[in-house]
C-alpha cells in the first residue's frame, strides 16, 4: 500500500522543526529514520497529516561522553552507537542490546530517539533506558524538561512527550564500578522481535554484596516492564544461584504478557522467568570481574 | 568424450537471473495494458447482498469494476474445467455465494497498479453472513470418505489388521498431526492476459502451461486453438501454481470486457487462501510387532480438511502402502469439509506430511523394542512392494541407511534418549526413511539443427526454479553430439510441442526422453543428408557416421568428417520430433525413489528452542542428469522438511476465517542463519525401467522423513515426544 496524502517540511533546523510541530501538534509526526512511522503509514495505520523531517538536522547526530555518561541525539543512527567504542566502554548494555534490533539495514536509518518516541514495548530499547536509569530530554518551543525513563512509558504506542515536544537527546549514567550488565532476548528469527528479552543493571557494594539492581523486560507486558521488586530482593544480598533465582521468579509474576501469533502469554511468562535468570548471572558474573560486559 | 549428461554445470538460466533479464509473468507487459487488483471477502460463508461501488467508479483512473452482478457469464456457470484433482472450483463471479473468507469477489481494473488499488479500497459489499465451519475438531464428525486419495483409492487394506495388532507384543498407537501450510513461493502468482480478436494469450506464472491452456479454453467456451500460455520463468511454484486459480480466468475476462490487456498480480496477503495450502492433517497410526521386531500389522488413518468448495486429499497414507514389509495393513482417507480456500498439491503432497506420522511413530516403535531404529527398519525392509508384491524397478535404501549410518558417525549414538548434553543444550540424533513415487507422462519435444551449426530444442515445458533449462539442453546436446553452448532449449510456451505439468517430481523423467527422441530424430536426418548422393559422407553408411562435437563423421575413417553446419547446408534447418510416454512398466514394477536423512537436534533445555546444525540425507534416485541441479534440489527440499518441522504453519481465526499470519513476516519459513549444515550423498543406480534415462524424481523427496527425522532427534534430545507439527518451543517445556 501507499501511505495516505500527507504534508512533508524538511526541518532546517531544530527550532524550525518545533515551531511546524507546535502549529500541527498531534496531526503532525517528526520522521528520523522511519523504520517503524513509513511501513505504519503505508499499511495506513498511521495517517499523519504533516511529517517533518529531522534528517537535515546534522546537528543532532552525536554521541558525547562527560565522566562516563552518555549523551544521544535525536538523529543519531542505532549504527553508530553500536560501533562506539565508547558507549562499549561506558554503557555497555546498551552495546550489547544493540545487534538485536532489527537487521544491519535498518540499524544504519532508524534512530534511538525515534525508537523511544515511538515507544513500541515489543522494543528492546525501552526496556534498556528502564534498567540504565536513563534521562529522556524533551524540547519545545516553550522550553526544556528532563523525564526519567521510568516516567516517560506510559501505555502502548504512548510517551510522555507533549504534542509541541520532541525527544531531542538521552542521557545515560555513567556505570559505576563493579557493576555488571546484560541483555538477552528469545526471538523465533534474528532479527525480529523477541518473544521477550530481559535487560539488567547490577552493582556490587564494597563489601561484594549487591549495591543496586535494575531489571527490565521488553514485551512483557503494555510498557517496557520493570521487575522492581525482582530487583529489589537482590538488594543487599549476596548475588548466588539462589537469590537470582528468588528474583527470576518473581519478575515471572511482575510481567503482563499477552501472547502473541508466535507464542502463547504462558510462554513468554515462562522466558521472563528463564531470561531473567540468565541475565542476572551473567551481570553478576561480569561486575565480579569487574568487566562489565 | 565425457558424457555431457552427469556432469555439474551451472544454471543456463543463471546470468539472466541474477541481471534481472529473465522475464517472468508480472515483467511483461503489453501495449495499452490496464491494471487489475482482486477484491476479497470478509467473511467466511453468506451471501452478497449489496454492492457499494460509486465511489470506486469515481475514483481516478478506474476503468472497470467487475463483480457477481456484471461480470461475464460463462459455460457451465464457471465450472466447464472442473476435473480434479488439477481443475479447481474457482470462483469466478458467476453469483454473489460466499464459501470462505478471502474468496475472490471482484475485479477492480485502472490505468495504473495504484489507481486500482485505490478503487479497490473503496469497493463497499454487504453480506447475509451465515455460519461458517471453521472447527476441524467439530467438523471431524461428519468426515466422509472421498472417491479417491491421489491416484489411489481412499482405503487400501490387505491382510487383517486387527488379528496382526492382536498377534503384537507391541503396540504403537498415536495420532500426529500437521498444520495448514501455505506455499508461500517467492514469485507471487501474476497473469497477463491479451486477447487479439477471438485469440487469448496469457503470461501466466504455472506449473503447467498445458493445462492452463485447457482449462482456459474450457473455462471461456474457447477452443484450445485459442489460446496461448507463455511462462518462461518461474519464481517458484512448490504446487500451488500447478492449477489454473481464479484470478487467471478474472484477468481474462476483464480483458474481454475492456478489450484492453489487463495485468493482475496477487499481493502476498492473497497467496493466502485464493491459490491453494496444504490441508492440516490428523493421522492415526498403529504399529503391532513381534519380539522378532518385525510389523504384525500397520494402520494409517488419515483426516484431513477440504473446502466446502471441492474434495482434496491430502493422501498421507499411501507411502505406508509400500515402505515396509507387513502382512497386514490398513489405511484409509477421510476429509473433513471447512469455510476455507480450496487447498492443493504442496511439497510432496501425502508423502511429506504422511512419513512424519508413519515415521514417528517407527522411531516410538524402536524405543518400546529397544532397538536402533535403523535395525527396526533393516528387519521390515520391504524386498518387494508389499500389498501387490511387485518387484522396485530399483532400490538402494539399504544403502541409504548404510552410508548414511557411517557418515553421520550412527554408532557413536547412545540407544537411551536423553542422555546427551552440552551446556544448556540437550543434543539428539535421529533418522527417518525418505520416499516419492517415480512418476512419469507422454510428452513431447522439437529439435531443429540449424545452418549455422547449433540446435533450438522446444518443449512446452516449464522451469519453476529446478533447472530444465540446463538439463534438457544437456540431453539434447549429448543426443545431437554438439557441445554445450551450441543447444539452446526452449520452454514455456503452449505452442511448443506439449509436455505435462512440473508437479509430481516428474518433469525430467517426463520430457528428457521426448528431447532425446527429437534429437535422435534430428541426428538421424541430419546423418541421412551428410551421407545423400553428392553430400560430403556420400557412400557412406548410416551406421558408420558418428556425432560429436559438432562434427559428424565416419567410424571406418575419422579422417572423414564433417561439421553440422556443412551438413545442413542449403537445407536452412533440419527439423526432429520426438514423443515418449510410459510404457507397461508401471504394471510390472513398483516405482520409486528412497532416501534415508539423518538429524541433529540441539534444544535449549530452558528455552525449548530448537537449533538443526546437521543433517545428512543419502537418497538413490535413478540417474542425475545434472550433479549439481540435482544436489541443489535434494538440499533445497531438506530446507523445506526444517521449516515444516519447526517454522510453518497457517494459523486462522476460528471467530472469522480469516488467516491471521498472512505475511512472510508472521509466517515463517527457514533463512540462511537457521539452516546448519546439510549434506546430500547419492547412491548410483541404474534403473533401465522408469525411462529410457534412468532418472527417478528428485524434486520433492528431500523434504520427505525431515518432519519425523528432526521430531525423532528433538524426542532423543529431551525424551519428549512431540505429535502435532511444528515443534514450536513451548511443545519442548514440561
């Protein structure tokens, strides 16, 4: 199919970009790489009157560091935050969460802050802001505001992002040390969205025990879930077979899954518990190296 | 010289694929072409009882809407070539009945693909919406028997079953079932159709350009004089383009009417249901055996699912009449009728779905004995075709199991399952027996040497992927005594000598006889030119000429030669024909090809996810023709066998009928990264009876035994059985 007639202004540049969107509001859409926006308009699930594109906006293509933590712009590509030596170094969840999205084709386009806005929780990048405790950065014409991923998933398809406001940047902490990641997924092909996946965040305290914890799991449920209890019994404790497994079964009751044409809910209930598992022996495997990753 | 038949050459067709030159059904066009989309139903079983179409007919650039209510009348309401199991029901507009959700119900025409499109979207239709059957488990209590299972008869028994089964010290009793599947070919099916006066030509994407041309004729109250098929490339057929479907006749019809050539391509979404699928099936099998391990008796009781429309079987049984030794057996065919699309020939259609119950059910048979399963099928092996006790024109399946037995590393097997594990993963060895029949039709075929030393070849046969291009022109070349490069074989065109349809594995052993005869025939004329009064080989015998290279010339003194070209001389070209067809050797032997594929299977102890890094498959096929067109078909089958096993699966909404994974995004089939290796091994065999090639059907045996063979090593991994394809991972989770 073709989308359905649409307006199209090529944003010259970020200001320009907000003041079309705050005149449009809702009807209007910010395209960045379209990997999801340009096939929901051409099966005409999306029907935006106005697209405005960010691609011109080379301004917004970047990738800083300041003492570990990490700042994305809204036209940055998956590609070359994958092949930053430095996000591998500082945050590496999100290095790792990476080749799991879609395919190498698509990761050259479609951008993070496009996948965030969209807020698909079928997505492996929400759940990955939720675990790393990320900071979304929304503009508008009428200024900035900071919203913690935790508050910036509200439903399905849903942000908290305003209709004159556009998700310009990301900004993950810096890893503290001894702190260990991973995320894992279980997808019936490469390449295509998993029947769940689970991103964690570990923290070892001083004394070997766990500092802080952060578990999250995409499609799981309406938003990207967070298994806060889960991760609230490993806080304190040591992280061996038992406690992990404590907290694998206990994200197994945190999550919402609804099934799918490709696995029943009980089957992705059962991978959140499994996944969990592993991802938190991994993460504690790897903060007690001190690796990482 | 090297025999030019054998040999590995590449694809003829190849370059031309891979540059985009070939040109198949949706790449034609013609002068003042109109584009056509089909319109679908919504719902499952009613009535049409009214059309909305003004704004359709405003909408920019439509030419034509053709519904039940206008649309032409035909012969026999429609149904003038209804003849199975080949000649579908089709619906053709001819009244406003509803038998399933995404029956065609109307043709929109524009002047370009987008504007039909357009209208098409904005074609209202209201429906008396009636209950439809959509509940094979319900509808299972009013199966029937049907006239026939393919060839055969529905229910074949010899023997007693039951006093064998009571005689049994073991019994295996399970029933297995396979899902709906839908062939999902690379090439959508797409029809060009352009009528020049009383003449219609179709551009047609078929298995069979003959039967299309017949069915067209009788469907349009044509002559078949009338009409011409052209399909020289196609993207894939796997069954479902061995029949004529709706849209072919629609195209036709609307080109009638408009009098203009009008295009109609089915999106991906509308190979789903319009163009056939693989009927689910539920098979009951029981095995009874002695301590001895031989088979006291064998039942197979298959039911599967047919359209309300029309009866078709899915003969799941029938490799159960001739794979092993019993004295008693009985199998029987019943259908269950469903608000579904007419389903078709797919992929082996019985035997691929038919040895994943029948050999699942022997590798439960060789646990309960204890025994290897490839002694449980060494102690049943079938001497002779065991119901009518015909002799095998040829059979190495010993061989199969032995080879494949050594090269798989058989022996290093644990007997228990379960046993075997690396890390997280359960490891699993199994096997299973592969079989197709051998079959063959008349066919016929065209060679013509011409003046400048090379040979056109014809047949109106069809390439759907497989390689006749290549392989023809090796027969002919080696016929004629020309060199490779100087044949070119031609195919896909009606008005070419006839040949049957590409389905039933049967193309080569069919048409490569005909091209023989024709070239021979050729050959002979030719000889009988070079060696007339006055020509360059005169006075020469027939029988001392010899070809070769391009060049005929004399046994008795090589010295005396002559070039085709020399030798056709004035003549301009010198015209062969050749027919062959089978003779009365089907009813002296049981004919077929037999393979044995051996599995890995690696499952996720947690996960249930199955991982196939290994397969060997070992088969006798007669003689191939071309080694590496025929290794490339064995591995390409093996490839569907995993997605059968593990991937597809055509799901439909019980509340609409609606298939709800009609997409290749949510209907799965294998990509590169989930096939493993795959090795195919030949045994060499010599078969003077199947026809004058010796070459057995390659084409669809390979998917044959991967169901079972894949489900036996997944059950020797993790010691649980799986029944119902596909072995999706939450069957794998206790």
């Amino acid at each position: 199919m073709k989308p359905a007639p649409f307006r199209y202004a090529a944003a010259q540049s970020l200001e320009h970009a907000l003041a079309l969107k705050a005149e449009a509001g809702e009807e209007a859409r910010f395209l960045a790489g379209g990997q999801s926006l340009i096939p929901a308009m051409n099966f005409r699930l999306a029907q935006p009157a106005m697209l405005i594109d960010l691609n011109p906006l080379d301004d917004l293509d970047y990738i800083t560091v300041d003492n570990g933590a990490l700042r994305i712009g809204a036209r940055t590509r998956y590609s070359r935050v994958e092949h930053c030596a430095e996000v591998a170094r500082w945050q590496p969840l999100l290095a790792e969460v990476l080749p799991n999205i879609a395919h190498p084709q698509i990761r050259n386009r479609g951008t993070l802050c496009g996948n965030l806005s969209n807020a698909d929780p079928a997505s492996e990048l929400p759940a990955v802001m939720l675990a790393a405790g990320a900071r979304m950065h929304a503009h508008s014409a009428g200024g900035d505001r900071w919203i913690a991923a935790a508050d910036f998933f509200i439903n399905l398809f849903e942000t908290a992002l305003q209709p004159d406001e556009m998700l310009v940047e990301i900004e993950l902490p810096a890893l503290p040390a001894r702190s260990g990641t991973c995320f894992i997924e279980v997808a019936r092909r490469p390449g295509d969205y998993a029947m769940a996946g689970v991103a964690a965040s570990l923290t070892l305290d001083a004394n070997g025990r766990c500092g802080s914890a952060s578990i999250a799991l995409c499609n799981a449920g309406p938003t990207p879930m967070a298994a806060a209890a889960a991760a609230q019994l490993l806080i304190g404790g040591v992280l061996d077979a038992e406690a992990i497994a404590a907290a694998a079964a206990q994200a197994q009751e945190e999550v919402e899954p609804n099934g799918n044409v490709h696995c029943t809910a009980d089957y992705q209930r059962h991978l959140a518990g499994v996944l969990t598992r592993r991802a938190l022996t991994s993460a504690a495997a790897r903060a007690r190296q001190g690796t990482s990753a | 010289m090297n025999p030019i038949i054998g040999q590995a050459l590449d694809r003829a067709d190849g370059p031309a694929k891979v540059t985009g030159a070939a040109q198949y059904a949706g790449d034609f066009t013609a002068s003042g072409m109109a584009y056509a989309v089909l319109v679908q139903s919504t719902v499952a079983k009613g009535m049409i009882t009214g059309v909305v179409q003004e704004a359709a007919q405003r909408a920019p650039g439509v030419l034509h809407i053709m519904t039940h209510l206008n649309a032409p009348r035909l012969p026999q309401g429609g149904k003038a070539a209804f003849e199975p199991p080949a000649g579908r029901m089709l619906s053709l507009l001819q009244d406003g009945v509803i038998d399933y959700n995404g029956q065609p119900i109307a043709v929109v025409v524009a002047d370009t693909f987008q504007h039909a499109l357009a209208g098409a979207a904005q074609l209202r239709f209201s429906y008396e919406q009636q209950p439809a059957a959509l509940d094979f488990t319900a509808a299972k209590r009013s199966a029937y028997a049907p006239k026939k299972a393919g060839k055969e008869d529905a229910d074949v028994a010899w023997g007693d079953a039951g006093a064998g089964m009571g005689r049994a010290t073991e019994r295996i009793d399970h029933v297995y079932a396979t899902p709906m599947q839908t062939h999902n070919a690379m090439e959508p099916h797409a029809t060009l159709a352009v009528w020049q006066g009383d003449q219609l030509t179709i551009y047609d994407s078929t298995q069979g350009i003959a039967g299309a041309r017949k069915t067209m004729a009788k469907t349009l109250g044509l002559d078949p004089s009338q009409v011409r098929v052209i399909s020289p490339f196609v993207g894939g057929g796997f069954g479902s383009k061995g029949s004529v479907w709706s849209h072919v006749v629609l195209a036709a019809m609307a080109a009638r009417t408009l009098r203009r050539p009008v295009k109609l391509a089915l999106a991906r979404t509308q190979m789903f249901g319009p163009v056939g699928g693989r009927p689910r099936t539920e098979q009951h099998v029981a095995l009874g055996a002695g301590g001895d391990a031989r088979l006291t008796a064998v039942r197979h009781d298959v039911v599967s699912h047919t359209s309300v429309m029309e009866d078709f079987v899915e003969p799941s049984a029938t490799q159960t009449r001739m794979l092993y030794a019993t004295d008693n057996a009985a199998t029987t065919h019943r259908l269950v009728k469903l608000n579904v699309g007419v389903p078709t020939f797919q992929r082996a259609p019985g035997e691929a779905t038919g040895t994943f119950a029948l050999e699942s059910a022997m590798d439960e048979l060789s646990y309960a004995l204890n025994i290897d399963p490839i002694e449980l099928r060494l102690r049943n092996y079938a001497e002779k075709e065991p119901h009518e006790g015909k002799p095998f024109s040829s059979k190495s399946l010993r061989e199969c199991y032995r080879i494949g037995a050594e090269r798989f590393g058989w022996s290093r097997r644990p007997r228990q399952a379960g046993t075997l594990r690396e890390g997280n993963e359960l490891v699993g060895w199994g096997m299973a027996t592969a079989t197709y029949p051998a079959n063959r039709m008349p066919a016929s075929a065209s060679a013509k040497i011409l003046a400048d030393g090379t040979a056109v070849v014809r047949s109106a046969t069809q390439d759907i992927g497989t390689g006749t291009y290549t392989v023809m022109a090796q027969v002919a070349a080696e016929a004629l005594g020309l060199p490779m490069e100087r044949v070119r074989f031609e195919l896909g065109d009606s008005s070419m000598p006839d040949a049957p349809v590409s389905g039933g594995s049967m193309t080569v052993a069919s048409v490569s006889p005909a091209v023989q005869a024709a070239c021979l025939d050729a050959r002979a004329k030719l000889i009988e030119a070079a060696i007339a009064p006055g020509a360059p080989l005169a006075g020469a015998t027939r029988d001392d000429v010899t070809t070769g290279d391009g060049w005929l010339a004399l046994r008795s003194d090589p010295s005396r030669r002559v070039s085709f070209a020399r030798a056709v001389g004035g003549r301009g070209a010198i015209e062969g024909k050749g027919e062959a067809k089978p003779g009365k050797e089907r009813e002296q032997f049981s004919m077929h090809s037999f393979g044995a594929v051996f599995v890995e299977a690696r499952v996720d102890r947690d996960l249930g996810r199955i991982r196939i890094p290994r397969v060997l498959g070992v088969y006798g096929v007669g003689r191939r023709l071309n080694a590496k067109t025929a290794r490339s078909q064995l591995i390409g089958g093996i490839v569907w066998g995993i997605g059968m096993a593990l991937m597809e699966e055509t799901s439909l909404d019980p509340a609409s009928g609606r298939v709800v994974n009609a997409s290749l995004a949510d209907y799965h089939v294998p990509v590169n990264a989930d096939i493993g290796d795959i090795e195919v091994v030949f045994v060499d065999e010599d078969d003077p009876h199947v026809n004058p090639l010796g070459a057995k059907g390659i084409g669809e045996i390979g998917i044959t035994g991967v169901g079972a063979a894949v489900a036996n090593a997944a059950f020797h991994a993790t010691r649980k059985r799986v029944r119902d394809l596909p072995l999706t991972l939450d069957k794998f989770l206790v």
